[in-house]
C-alpha cells in the first residue's frame, strides 16, 4: 500500500516531502515509538491524535484518519535507523526539535517512561540530529503540556 511512498523516502538522496507525505511520515514514526514497549496504550493514540491535529491544524476525524494511515505505514516501514534517516533527509531541520517534543508527548502519555520507548527516542533523536540537551529540553516542554 505504501511501497511507492517509502522506495521515495528511502532513496539515497530523497526530496524535500511534501507536506501531506511529512505527516504521514511523523505519524508513522509517532506510533513507531508508542509501539516500541510491545503496547500501544489508548492514551498513546489519543496523544498521537491531539498533535497531529494541533500540529497541523486538523480535524479530531481528519487526526484520527491519519494516525490510521500512520499505523499503516509504520508496518510497512523499514528499520527505525534507515526510516528516521529517511525522514531527517527530507525534512526540514528547524521542524526536528519540534518532532522530538512530539515523541517525548507519546513517551508520556501513558504515565510510564519504558526503557524501550526511551531508547528508541534517544536513538531517534541522535538520528534526527538533534543534541541531548534540546532533546532533554522538548521533554521538559512535554512534561509541562503534560503537568499544565
């Protein structure tokens, strides 16, 4: 179903996406991570929704409907290493810290840090190029949407 969009992604220099292929794409990565504990927690998919629809102005329906094709995705997708990669490529650097406070609102949702969610998370930051200290940074700011 999504053979074409990931051969694009996983090129060897891959194109700028466009925008609806980005979301796709930080949705599938955001139900990778919430996926990694080996439980994908209602809350988990409920959070995966309120930043897809905050994040790019969508509807509650129009949210869900993508997590959906998001999850899809993430099962068709390659390994975490090629696939976050993939997405640094293509796209842009100033949207990646953003990404990375995103992941850490999954990690939280449930009320449990995992050690599998927070591996992955400090492996996709790396991947992603984005520092420990920003990336620390985006979980303070997600511990606060979560707190306030």
């Amino acid at each position: 179903m999504f053979a074409d969009f990931l051969n694009r992604l996983i090129q060897p220099e891959p194109e700028v996406l466009p925008d609806a292929d980005a979301r796709l794409a930080l949705g599938a990565l955001l139900v990778r991570l919430a996926r990694s504990d080996g439980e994908y927690a209602r809350e988990e998919a409920e959070r995966i929704d309120r930043i897809l629809a905050t994040r790019y102005e969508l509807s509650p329906w129009e949210a869900t409907d993508l997590r959906r094709r998001a999850e899809a995705l993430e099962g068709e997708a390659p390994d975490t290493v090629r696939f976050t990669r993939a997405i640094k490529d293509a796209v842009a650097y100033e949207d990646r810290e953003a990404v990375i406070e995103a992941l850490w609102e999954v990690v939280l949702a449930d009320g449990i840090r995992d050690q599998e969610e927070d591996g992955l998370l400090r492996l996709v930051a790396s991947l992603l190029g984005v520092n420990d200290r920003d990336s620390a940074l985006a979980r303070h700011r997600a511990e606060a949407k979560r707190d306030g």
